[in-house]
C-alpha cells in the first residue's frame, strides 16, 4: 500500500504571506499530509469548523491583536486546538503571550525542515491521542448513565 493510499492526517495553515504559505504547503503535503490554506483568520476558523484539523499553523500576521481570541474561537469547535504560530526570530518576543494563552509551539523562519516534522509527527500523535482520550470519556458518561436502566432491565426480567 503506498502512502498515499492510507488516509492522511489533514492539516491547516493560515497565512497571509504567499511564500511562507507556499513553502509550508509543499514542505507538509510532500510529508504526507493533506493540507488546507487559507489567507485570513475568518477564512480558517471556517475550514477548522468543517474538518477539525489536527494541527493549525498561523503566520504572524494572521494573529488576533489579543492572544485569547485564538483560542476563543477554536475552541468552540474542539476541545485542545494545537496551534503552531510561524514566526522570524525578531518576532518571536512578541509571541510569548499568545504562547501563555495555550499555543503549543513556534516555527521558526526561515523553515528548519527537519525540526518541524519532528514536531508535527509528535503533535499529530498527541492529537489522536486527546481524540481517543475524549472518546472514551464519552463511553463511559454514557455507561454510567445507561447504568440505572439496565438495572431495571435485570430486574424486570428476573420478575418476569
């Protein structure tokens, strides 16, 4: 089976910056990712809605002027977002907010390929770990509410 037979881990950038979008887009697809890329913050919160990527990557100026309103919005569509914000290093400073906030890492550019897709992979399997974690959180909710019923089953049965 080849790669891209398997199915793929799907992937958001937002980014206002051609190039940096471009580069991202080849780097991550040629990893095996299937990649969506929008130009503006409304655009992506949008796409994150339909298909809750497992990692979203955000240039510096698509970010909101107040690093809560990252996550505000994410969060309506899924529990822990991860979040990468793709920075120069004369703008990472200014980035420790929005890392206080919740976002997981930060890219630096020019890309470094080989350590963004060490940090991708192990964000990916972070990601699908959270999923399975939630998922069976939501079993288990739903056992101990059922409980009482099947109690009741037991017992109208044993009456029977």
């Amino acid at each position: 089976m080849s790669k891209l037979d398997k199915a793929r881990t799907r992937l958001l950038v937002i980014s206002r910056d051609a190039k940096v979008c471009s580069d991202l887009v080849i780097l991550l697809t040629g990893y095996g990712y299937f990649v969506d890329y929008v130009q503006n913050r409304e655009d992506g919160i949008e796409r994150f809605r339909q298909h809750k990527h497992a990692v979203v990557i955000m240039d510096v100026p698509a970010l909101p002027q107040f690093p809560e309103e990252v996550f505000r919005a994410f969060y309506v569509y899924r529990r822990n977002p991860i979040i990468l914000i793709a920075a120069h290093r004369h703008e990472q400073e200014r980035m420790v907010p929005y890392l206080d906030k919740g976002v997981f890492d930060i890219i630096e550019l020019p890309l470094k390929i080989e350590f963004l897709h060490f940090r991708l992979r192990r964000l990916v399997a972070h990601s699908e770990l959270q999923s399975r974690k939630e998922f069976l959180q939501t079993l288990v909710a739903m056992g101990l509410i059922l409980l009482p019923v099947w109690f009741l089953v037991v017992y109208m049965l044993a009456r029977g």
